[in-house]
C-alpha cells in the first residue's frame, strides 16, 4: 500500500526548497498543494515568493491576492 502525498506534504515540500532556493521545485510542489487544498493561504503566499524570486513578476500577484481573499474568508 503506497502512502499518497496530501497537500501539507507538498507544502512542506515546497517551503523546504524554497529554503534552499530551488524555486522552481519549490514552485511545483505549492501548486500541488494549492491543487489539493484550495484554501492554503500559506501555499498562495509562498508561491508568489518563489515567483519573485523567479523573476515571474506578472505571476506574483494572483496568488498573493488569492491569499489575502482566502484569509479574510
């Protein structure tokens, strides 16, 4: 019985490479977990970090909102 990854497992994933700036991994891993859990304004909120620091500046913003939006909800 394989042991399926959940959407805190690839955000850890994510911060964990985003930790050792491998962003594009780490920008993978999040859109994982955005996919798996919506409403992870942490996910959101990284993710447009990583995109900065991809140089991805007209992706920064919709997760950055999304996350705020999330957040008051």
């Amino acid at each position: 019985m394989a042991i399926q990854p959940d959407a805190k497992d690839y955000f850890n994933l994510g911060l964990a490479y985003s930790q050792i700036n491998q962003y594009r991994e780490a920008a993978n891993a999040l859109q994982e977990s955005i996919r798996l859990n919506p409403n992870n304004t942490q996910a959101y909120f990284l993710l447009g970090k990583n995109n900065v620091k991809l140089g991805l500046y007209f992706e920064v913003m919709d997760p950055l909102l999304k996350a705020l939006q999330k957040d008051q909800t």
